[in-house]
C-alpha cells in the first residue's frame, strides 16, 4: 500500500518538477555527521515521587489582560471533551517525565523537552531511548494551547494534541512503549491509580486517559511573564512604545510588527506569536532531497517544504532553529531573513530578503529577547517531580 501512495506521488510531484525525499520514516534522515549511541539495557528505575498536597494551579490562571481578548481566546484550541484541571495536568506531569513509559527504561517525554530550554532540546537531534537519532529537531512545547489550527508536528500529521502525545511513546525511535503494557504498569504501579482517580473520577488506566492527561499537561504551559507582557500592560497597545523596554528593543519591536508580524503574530491580537499555517520560508531551493515537510504526509505537490512554526515566546532558549535545527544562534536566524532566503517553488510570498541594516538585525534579536520568561522555565509546577 505505500509503495503504491509513493508511486502516486511521485508521478503527481514529478509532473509539477518537484519530488518528495521519501525515507522509512517519511522524512528526511538526520546527516550523516550526527552519531548513533549504542544499544544500552537499563532495568526499570527505581523512583521516589514528590507532588504537593495540594496541586499546582494549572487552570484558570490569572492572565493578563492581552491574553483575555476575544481574538485571543480564540487561537485556544482545547477541546471540550478535555478541558485542563489540576488534577488532570498534574497526573500529566508525572507521566511527561516518566522514564518507564519508553520500553527501555532510560525515556521520558521530558528527555527531549527540557524546561530550561522552553521544553525543547538543545541538540540538534535528540536521541531516542536506545541512543538513535530522531530525524527533525524537538519542538518547543510552550503555548501549544494556542495554536489555532490544533494541528502538531512540523508537518502537521498529528490531527489533534490529545493524538500527538502518544505517538512519540510508539516510535521505535523515539520511546518503543508498547501502550497495553504502559497501561497495565500503570495499573499495577502504587501511585498511578490514585492519580487517575483524582484526575478522572475512578482509578481506570487506559490510553485515552493517559493522552488527556498529558495533553492537559502541555496545555497548561503558558507563558506570560515576559518584559513584553510587562510593557504591553504599561503601554496599554503593541503599536506604542513600551517604557521598560531600551530603545533598542522599541527599535526592533517597531521592525518586528512592519516585518514580521503578518506570519508571527496573527488573528488581531498581541499576546501569541504563532505563525496560523504551515508555510515554507525559503530555507531550501531544492525540492528533490530535502526534507518534504508537510508535503510527505498530504501527497501535494503544493505542501512540499511547508513546515508548522513553534512559538517565538521563549525563542532565546529554545536554540537550534528551524525544523532541522540548522541554526545555532538568533542572530543566524535575522540572518537568514535578511539575506538567505532561496526560491523554493512553494515559498510564502510573504518572505523574502528584507536586507536589513546591521543595526536592525541587533534589534530583532533584542526585542524577541524581550519574550523571554524567566519564571516559566523554572517553575516548580512544571519541572521534575521524581526528585
């Protein structure tokens, strides 16, 4: 049955002169310089479990005022069969950073999607639990809740967040989790049930209770406590100039909204920076072995080289960039923008060499800097609770 889908696709692309790079996975393989770690047996670890007495407050949190408008809320993307609860992000937490959840014992959602890094790796190819490298650089997790389309991963494959969460558990790759038996470890384990209890009413494991939990979980990680919240609430509009800010980051906030705005901050509001589609931004000219995208998974010419965008709050710790993580550093990423954009067939015809002056480029980076949330990577309420 694939070889079939791929001959048809191929016979589509190639009649438009673009070909999909089909690998076993359906993607592009990681390159060649990134080394495999060897196969490591490790026994199920023996851990200590430490939740506050009274949960974490997960839902209905105080947010501010840019981030309750109707256009605002309207990027949230929670379904109402799933609605976040304390209980229910907290048994989610403890699944995130549950190492037994991969067949091997040595993997958790967490070993790919560090807090320090606004839940993203800061390697280019995360390792999977028996040491091989994934094919795309990990995406960062904060702000999913408002991602309108509600659509995950780069290429878009995951119709829902609630189905994202369990796939990575069952790639070979990444976790090799054989679900029934997750389901019957956490049955049998001394902490889950009541968890679940807590979380859903009584104390029945069972997949689609562990992919709301976590899906709540991931959903609760908002944030909003950035020296560009701060100044939006005392400049009472995005388009002013923010009085805690240097003139520096006023300088590029003022380029940021002229230049990049119309992809990374849409909907007519000015609390989330998520691009509302998946679109390609010309890191790639060639069409025939470079990563196809969201291409690989429709069968469209069209959609080849398009890739969803993560949240730019956050962006100074969530190095390296792009969906290969070919970018080191932000200053390469304005770089790219300024003077590195290729003509790829399927292009956004909103992006396109902006050749930016040197002092522009200092004052991108400077603002988008001013996104960054120090309290949201070290709140306890998201960190490790097997300490």
């Amino acid at each position: 049955m694939k070889a079939i889908f791929r001959g048809i696709a191929a016979m589509f692309l190639g009649a438009i002169g673009l070909t999909v790079a089909w690998t076993a996975s359906g993607r592009a393989a990681p390159p060649a310089d990134i080394a495999e770690v060897p196969d490591v047996a490790v026994e199920a670890p023996v851990y200590k479990l430490n939740l506050p007495d009274t949960p974490y407050r997960y839902a209905n949190i105080d947010l501010p005022a840019h981030f309750k408008t109707s256009n605002a809320r309207a990027l949230d993307n929670t379904p109402a069969n799933n609605q976040l609860t304390d209980d229910g992000a907290t048994l989610g937490r403890v699944i995130f950073y549950d190492k037994r959840v991969s067949s091997s014992n040595t993997t958790a959602c967490a070993s790919c999607h560090h807090q320090k890094n606004a839940f993203t790796d800061p390697e280019r190819f995360s390792k999977g639990h028996e040491g091989k490298r994934v094919d795309r650089h990990a995406m960062a997790l904060g702000d999913l809740r408002y991602y309108s389309r509600g659509r995950f991963f780069w290429d878009e494959r995951a119709p829902t967040l609630e189905a994202q969460v369990l796939m990575p558990m069952q790639s070979k790759v990444e976790m090799g989790a054989d679900l029934n038996k997750l389901v019957t470890l956490m049955s049998k384990d001394a902490k889950y049930p009541e968890l679940f209890s807590k979380a859903f009413g009584t104390k029945e494991v069972n997949k689609d209770r562990i992919s709301k939990a976590l899906a709540q979980f991931i959903r609760s990680m908002v944030s909003y406590q950035s020296k560009y919240d701060e100044g939006l609430i005392k400049a009472n509009g995005v388009r002013n100039n923010f009085p805690n800010f240097t003139a520096q980051e006023n300088a590029g906030k003022t380029l940021f909204l002229q230049r990049c705005a119309n992809c990374h901050m849409t909907g007519g509001q000015s609390a989330h920076f998520f691009m509302n589609q998946t679109l390609n931004n010309g890191l790639d000219n060639d069409t025939r072995k470079t990563d196809g995208g969201v291409g690989d998974i429709t069968l469209r010419g069209n959609d080849v080289g398009k890739f969803k965008s993560p949240s730019l709050r956050n962006v100074e710790f969530t190095a390296p960039y792009m969906h290969d993580g070919r970018f080191d550093t932000l200053e390469k990423v304005i770089e790219h923008y300024s003077s590195g954009v290729k003509q790829h067939p399927n292009r956004d015809g909103r992006v396109r060499n902006f050749n930016f002056s040197a002092a522009q480029k200092a004052s991108l980076v400077a603002f988008l800097k001013t996104l960054s949330d120090t309290h949201f990577i070290t709140d306890p309420k998201f960190s490790d609770p097997f300490q």
